[in-house]
C-alpha cells in the first residue's frame, strides 16, 4: 500500500478496496485526476485507487506526474533536542531534491547542513519514506526518503533565510506537542512512529 498526502488529505494506492471516503477501480491515468480533485478541493478527506498489482498501480501514477526526489532528516542533539525549522508558516524538518551523482544519505545531510548551518551530522538509521503532491504550475509527486540524525552539536542554529527558512531551533521533548500541531501529516507520522523513539546517544 502506498499512502500519498495530499492538501492534508491522503489517497491510498492498494491491491484490493480499503475504507476511505471515496474509492475507485483503477481504470486509467484519469482515475487519479478524479481522485485527486477530490481531495484537492477538500470534498473528501481520503481516496482509494485499487489495482490487482499495487507496484504496477504505482508506476502508473508516478509517470503520470512531475516527479521530485528528496531526503532529510530528522536531528537530534546529545540532550535530545530535536531540530525543526519554521517556514512558511509552519514548522517542518530539513529537506531537498536530490541531486546530480548525490546518494540519498549524502543529500539528506547536505540539506540539513545547508538549511540550517549545522555540522558534525551522523546518520542513524532511515525512517519513514514520505509521499505527497503539491501544486506549482501543475501537480507535482514529491518523495521524501528520511532519516534520523545525531549530532553532538547543542549551540545556536543558522536558517537559510534565502530559501525561506525563518528559524532553525531545537525544540525539547516537552514542546513537540505544541510544535506538531503546526505541522504537516507526513512530519506528525515521524513521530507517530515508534521506530524514530530510540535511545539517544551520549558520545
């Protein structure tokens, strides 16, 4: 089953129907602009789109649209601080596309240094892949592969404002209910996540 996000809403691609407000026999391409008008205009919360082989499904509906690939990572310090950044509006963790001869590891840790002005970044373990559309000029697919970081780092952070990043903190554990409630779903799942609540390093 793949779960992409969508104007807060989400469609799942599955092999067999699953409760949702809508849902929709794979037919065509244009299965998937019904369903994602749907939730576009916030008619419904949630679509299924099903087909009998849910990989080829997902093939469909990733070459029927712009297709952006991204990493980033979700950062903590040596007291367990966590590193959001505040842009647009909303708290989020740092991200970007991925690029030209870069692994996806390399990229996560460049974007979280370049978005933040962090350093010293050591990947522990992947986490969720994150998917969802957005629209500029025409619908885009984005996939966002994740990843938790350490680093022993606990000074003062750095936003690249240029990119619209207004603030780069460490938010401790005691202030992350407030800070997910202005945040986007595919970041809420992160942390909804078992697997992301591991011991943290001392060293």
């Amino acid at each position: 089953m793949y779960k992409i996000s969508i104007n807060e809403g989400a469609l799942f691609l599955t092999e067999t129907t699953i409760k949702s407000d809508k849902s929709f026999p794979f037919t065509s391409p244009h299965t998937f602009d019904t369903a994602i008008d749907l939730l576009w205009n916030a008619s419904v919360q949630s679509v299924n789109v099903y087909h009998s082989d849910v990989q080829k499904l997902w093939e469909y509906f990733r070459k029927h649209f712009k297709y952006i690939e991204a990493a980033g990572g979700l950062v903590y310090n040596a007291v367990r601080h966590t590193l959001f950044i505040y842009r647009l509006g909303k708290w989020d963790l740092p991200k970007g596309k991925v690029e030209e001869g870069e692994n996806l590891e390399e990229t996560a840790i460049r974007e979280v240094e370049e978005e933040c002005g962090i350093s010293n970044l050591e990947i522990i373990k992947p986490l969720k892949i994150a998917y969802h559309i957005y629209h500029y000029e025409t619908y885009i697919l984005k996939v966002v592969h994740w990843y938790e970081m350490y680093t022993p780092d606990i000074t003062s952070l750095n936003p690249k404002k240029e990119e619209n990043i207004l603030k780069a903190i460490w938010k401790n554990p005691q202030e992350i209910p407030e800070v997910l409630k202005n945040t986007y779903e595919n970041i809420r799942a992160l942390f909804d996540d078992d697997s992301s609540k591991t011991t943290p390093k001392t060293s």
